[in-house]
C-alpha cells in the first residue's frame, strides 16, 4: 500500500501518518520528489490511515509509480517552458523544428518559419542518436548555441535531447526543455541525472516499452526531484513497413487516465511518412494530447538526418492552424 499525502504536507503531518502506521504494525518508508511525500507501507491495512486529513489517497501496493500516478495529483501537472510557455494548461503547444541542426542558415530559417506559424518551441538535435556510427551525428555544442540563439531572435522556447548524464549540465545551459529519446528511455543514470535538473524533461517512450514501463521511468525523473515530466508517444516498433513505428494515440486517454503527467505526441517518428504526418497531427490534437513535437525542414531531401519524414512550410503552417483553431475555441 501506498500512502499519498497532500501537497505540502508538514513534517509533523507526515509523522502523524507515520505512527499511525506503525501503530498498525507496519513500518513506513518514505518516498519523497516532485514536491510530493508517498509512503510506502507493504502489507498496511488501508483503515489505519483512514480519515486522517493529510492523506490524499491510498493506493494499492501495485501501484509501483506513486509520483506518477494521476492519484497523488488529481488537477494535472503543467510544466512551465518559461516564455509564458505551458504545457498541460489546456491550450495545446506546437514545438517544431528540424530532425538536427545542420547550419545556421538552416536552423535560422526554420526558426522563423516555426515562429511566423504561431508555434511556441523550437525543436533541433546537436547530439544525436544514430543508428549507424557513420550517420551525422549532430553538431555538439555548437548545434546547442546556434539553436538558442534561433530561438531568441524569434522569442522561442527551446527543447534538445540528451543522451548522456554528463551531458546534462551543457545542454541545461542552452535547452529549456530537456529530451530524453526513445533509446534512452530506460537509461537509468541519465533518468536520474534529468532528475536533478532544474529543467523540465521530455520522456519519450521507448519503442517497444509498455505504458508501466514509462511511467517507471518517469517515476525515476520524479523521485529525483525533478517535478517537470512531460511524456512523448513517439511510435511503436511494429511489423508493417509501411510505415516507420504505429503511432499509438490510444495511449492519450490511457495516460490521462493513470497520470497528472502532460501527453505530447510526436507524429513524425510516430509514422515516418510525410503525407500521413498532418493528419495524425489533427488525430493526436483529438484524442486529447498537451503538445505536439514535429520534424520540419525548408529543404526536405538534402535533410542529413529524417528527410522522408520532415515537413514542408507550407504543411507546418497547416499543423499550425489546427492550434489557432483551438486556441480561438
Ligand atoms: C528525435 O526526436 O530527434 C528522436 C531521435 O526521436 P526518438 O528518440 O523518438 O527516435
Ligand atoms: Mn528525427
């Protein structure tokens, strides 16, 4: 059994609940991060804690994500970007940008296309995850500076993936939202770093990893302290190749569901093709998704990385008018 306290419990609160265990035979363990205290009582009768006015919910022992759960934060989380940037407040958020930075023309001229679209988060890989040792591999830190710097002449936010706990302080510097990859969804030293971080994170499923599964990881950003987790379904490895990965939208629900935790989707990954990309992206706004991530690129087949999959301007500024829509809902 796990005992969720409410937000701001004192310490005295918390050791009330604490002897009230112990008076039931049960010695507690306490789990503490995200600005939640939960206690971990194996084998406690849910009585003994009963009507005691701290306590926001008990949840069974399987419950193995207690600071994910939707339980110990019924409202919601929203994650701030800075900016006046929020994710998870009701209006949706489009961040879009190039698979990787390549060159500051490139990324200088994305940056204003993603911003006269209306979207709010310029996205952009420096270090990039790539299945072949001999793909691009990103430009490093100075894909980060040239990506900040993009950003700031357009008013942007900024969100980069990190591969590498010791990564997390440089790319800290210039990112306001942190990626963790599908790869690296169960890296556990780099879950645990991102935890440390002052910066919001964006969790992106694993390819092949089952909804407990990313809450466990996002459970391990969480207890780190870091209360700025934002999920992103990004596809599923499958059978067909027709497509790059099955876009699992059910999911949407399902997470609103089991966690406070804002759901974006990433439609370029999530499906690999081009034409099918806009649609998907009306799709994941419908079924309830916070934010959407896109690939774009001014110039689609000379992209050094995810080409077949980047939008033109003109379908950004179409994704782009299903937010403006909602936003004038
Ligand atoms: C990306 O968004 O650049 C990326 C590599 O995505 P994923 O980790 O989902 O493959
Ligand atoms: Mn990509």
């Amino acid at each position: 059994m796990i005992v969720i306290l409410n937000e701001g419990a004192k310490l005295e609160d918390i050791h009330l609940v604490e002897q009230a265990l112990r008076r039931g035979g049960v010695e507690p363990r306490r789990l503490q991060g995200a600005g939640l205290v939960a206690l971990d009582a194996p084998s406690a009768d849910p009585a003994c804690v009963q009507g005691l006015a701290s306590v926001r919910a008990v949840l069974s022992a399987v419950d193995a994500h207690p600071l994910a759960s939707r339980a110990s934060r019924p409202d919601g989380t929203v994650v701030d970007l800075g900016g006046g940037v929020r994710i998870g407040a009701g209006t949706p958020v489009l961040m879009a940008g190039p698979c990787a930075v390549e060159s500051r023309d490139q990324v200088m001229t994305i940056a204003a296309a993603v911003a006269a679209a209306g979207a709010k988060v310029l996205r952009g890989g420096a270090f990039k995850p790539r299945t072949s040792p001999y793909a691009f591999q990103g430009l490093g830190e100075e894909g980060l500076r040239l990506l900040r710097e993009a950003a700031d002449r357009h008013r942007l936010r900024v969100v980069t993936e990190v591969m590498e706990p010791g990564a997390v302080a440089l790319v800290s510097e210039y990112a306001d939202l942190l990626q963790v990859g599908s790869r690296n969804m169960q890296n556990f030293p780099l879950l645990r770093a991102v935890g440390r971080a002052r910066r919001p994170v964006l969790l992106k499923r694993g390819m092949s990893a089952t909804v407990e599964e990313w809450l466990l990881a996002a459970e391990y950003v969480l207890d780190g302290g870091n209360p700025n987790v934002v999920l992103c379904e990004r596809g599923l490895r499958s059978f067909d190749p027709a497509v790059r990965n099955t876009l699992d939208l059910a999911v949407v629900p399902i997470l609103k569901e089991k966690t406070h935790l804002p759901v974006c989707v990433d439609p370029s990954h999530g499906v690999g093709v081009r034409s099918a990309i806009p649609a998907m992206c009306r799709a994941a706004l419908a079924a309830g998704a916070d934010a959407l991530l896109v690939e774009v690129h001014p110039d689609p087949g000379c992209a050094r990385s995810d080409g077949h999959q980047a939008l033109g301007f003109e379908d950004l500024r179409a994704v782009a008018a299903l937010f403006l829509a909602r936003a004038a809902e």
